[in-house]
C-alpha cells in the first residue's frame, strides 16, 4: 500500500438500536405475526407456488391487490392455512422487542433495514463517513469558534428569512462546510469547488454483514423533558444492541491529516456539546461516554446537525425553532413551546427493548486499529 495511505480496522458496539433504513416499508399484507412476540418476513414466491398448488393463487392475488385491510396471517387462516406449517416458506424471523403485535386490522407497517444482495443487514459507508462528518464539523466549529464567525452570523440572520424547504439555509450550511474542509485550494478551481474538500481523502468502506438474527422490530418512541412517553405507530427493523460493526477507514494522509486519535478526540467533544445542550435537558438520560456517536436514521434532529455546537444552547434554541418554523413543521408537535421546555426540539427519540429504555442509534466506538 502507499505510504500515505494509512488504513484502521474500526469496531464499533451497539449500545442502542439502530436504524439504517432501506427506503422501503413491509406492508401488514407483506409479513405474518407468528405470535405477539415474533414476526416472519416470507418469500413471497415461495408461498405463492404453494397457495398455487392449493388452487388458491387468484384468490392471493385478489388480496394483494385489493383494498382489504386485514393482514396475511388472518387471510391465511380465512383460506384454512396453518400461518405455522409455512415456516420453510419464511425468510427471517423478527423479535418484537416490546412492541406487540396482533392480527387484526391495527397492524402497522415495517420500515425495513437496509440489506446486501444476500440479505444481510449492515451499515452502508456511506452513513458511517456520514456520521464522522457532522462530528468533524462540529468538533471543528467548538474549538475553532473564531474561524466561524461570520458564517454564524449570516446563519443567525437568515434563519429568520422565507425561503423553500429546499433552499432554506442551504448556502449557509455550505459556506460552514466549506470553511471547515474545502481548503485544498486546487489550481483552476474557486475555493468552495468540492474538489477542495479534505475528506475527499477519508475513505469508509461498509460494515461487515450481520446475520438477520441480529434484527429486531422496535416502536418509535418520543420521551417528553418531563419524562413522559408517547409510542407512535412506527415500527423499524433495527440492529440490537450489543451487537459488533466492523468496517474499515482509509485515510490519504496527503489530502486529509486525520488520524484515529484526532478523530475520538472529536467524537469527545461533540457528543459531550449533544449531551449538555440537548440530553441532559431530559429526564433519566445517560450520560454518554466519551467514545459513544449516533448512527442511522431516527437519532433526532440534534444528533445530525451542527446547530446547538456553532450556537450554545440559548441561541441554538432559537435558531431551531426558526428552522420548523420556516420549514414548515405542522405546528401540532408545538416547538413555539420549545423556549419553555429549555430545549429544541422537546422530545428525544427513544424505544424499548427487553424493558429498557434505549436512545435511537447511540453506538460505542471501541477501536480504531492500524493494520
């Protein structure tokens, strides 16, 4: 290998579940409830040929494409099918974790966790530089906070500007961005040009494949500063806790001057801006250990931007409140109270599993090796 390329083995542990979704939702009409505690993903074709044989194939698809609202486990009983005889037919078996499942018309969909052409679960490299990007940043604009002056205050000033969704901040975001890493200066480009960018020079490959065994099914929940828990009916397919995620991390030293200590050291000093101006504003949350990070989808609006690091907690606040503001949040989830509470937003994601309460996505990161 070049010399200035350095390559880490990174294992990093589930603490929480985690959430890397496929885009896609499995249907109450796509996966049978095998007890109140377990749901089976079938193979759709494989028990098709079998409802075939059973000459009961129009019927199946009359179901699926009908507009009926009752589930696959109680159609198959309907047709006099056993749901327990078909568990050649299931492509994975899913815990519940403590969300509880029924048969009847309430059932929810699942958000499926993205998988490999085999059907593996894990964590595209893509979300894990993701992740070490925000941290990066952020850990940047707290040490450095004088390099970030003017890019705050244009920030401050055009959060309180109409702009679309889509728009909205999007030339602040990339003048941050491009102060903290467009600093190449490559000849016949102009300075913000994403030539430019150091972490060009930081490479994540995607994780090693877990076993489907490593999946549970989690409820979406909202914990209130008060204490107070609000399920919403949301289900996720998530990878346990205490589960270990291997990938590896390619640092071209010639463009990018990390290192595995420089970047726990910003891992540190994010998560500790997170915790004193978000978490602990909530009651009964840890306090996060100084190797902890948040991955995946459902961490939160905090955990994935650099708001509460380039502003503190008082400004942050207001500033967050002037993003759904602008940006339309339906007014029912109440961020004009968000001042009152003392933080912003005023609930943080959690689930359950085996009766504990968990922070969505919060991973240890456990080494970072030179190989």
């Amino acid at each position: 290998m070049n010399q200035y390329l350095k390559c880490y083995q990174v294992v990093m542990r589930t603490v929480g579940p985690v959430f890397i979704g496929s885009g896609r939702e499995i249907g109450k009409k796509e996966y049978l409830v095998l007890n109140r505690k377990q749901a089976g993903i079938p193979d759709i074709q494989l028990l098709y040929a079998e409802l075939k044989k059973k000459k009961k194939e129009a019927a199946f698809e009359e179901y699926l494409l009908g507009k009926g609202n009752i589930s696959l486990s109680e159609w198959l009983e309907r047709q006099r099918m056993n749901v327990t005889a078909l568990d050649s037919m299931i492509k994975y078996k899913l815990e519940c974790g403590d969300a509880l499942l029924d048969k009847g018309a309430n059932r929810l969909q699942i958000l499926e966790c993205i998988k490999d052409a085999y059907g593996m679960p894990y964590i595209p490299g893509s979300s894990l530089k993701g992740m070490f990007r925000t941290i990066l940043l952020g850990a940047d604009i707290i040490s450095n906070s004088d390099k970030y002056q003017n890019q705050r205050k244009n920030m401050y000033q055009n959060s309180n500007m109409n702009a679309s969704r889509l728009s909205y901040l999007k030339k602040d975001i990339k003048d941050i961005e491009s102060a903290a890493f467009r600093t190449l200066n490559r000849p016949e480009s102009r300075p913000k040009d994403a030539v430019n960018d150091i972490l060009q020079g930081l490479i994540i490959s995607d994780s090693e494949p877990l076993s489907t065994d490593a999946l549970v099914l989690c409820q979406k929940i909202d914990i209130h500063t008060d204490g107070r828990e609000k399920a919403l009916p949301i289900l996720r397919e998530c990878i346990k806790p205490d589960m270990e995620i291997r990938f590896t991390m390619t640092v071209d030293t010639s463009i990018c001057k990390l290192s595995g200590k420089l970047l726990m050291e910003a891992v540190k000093r994010f998560m500790d801006s997170y915790y004193n101006n978000f978490v602990r504003a909530f009651k009964g949350m840890d306090v996060p250990k100084d190797t902890y990070v948040l991955c995946g989808g459902g961490g939160g609006f905090a955990s994935k931007t650099i708001i509460y690091p380039m502003y503190g907690k008082k400004e942050g606040i207001e500033v967050i409140q002037r993003v759904f503001d602008k940006t339309k949040v339906p007014r029912v989830h109440k961020h004009d109270r968000d001042k009152q509470y003392g933080v912003s937003p005023h609930t943080i994601k959690c689930t359950r599993y085996q009766g504990k309460l968990f922070q969505m996505g919060v991973c240890s990161v456990e080494k970072i090796k030179v190989v």
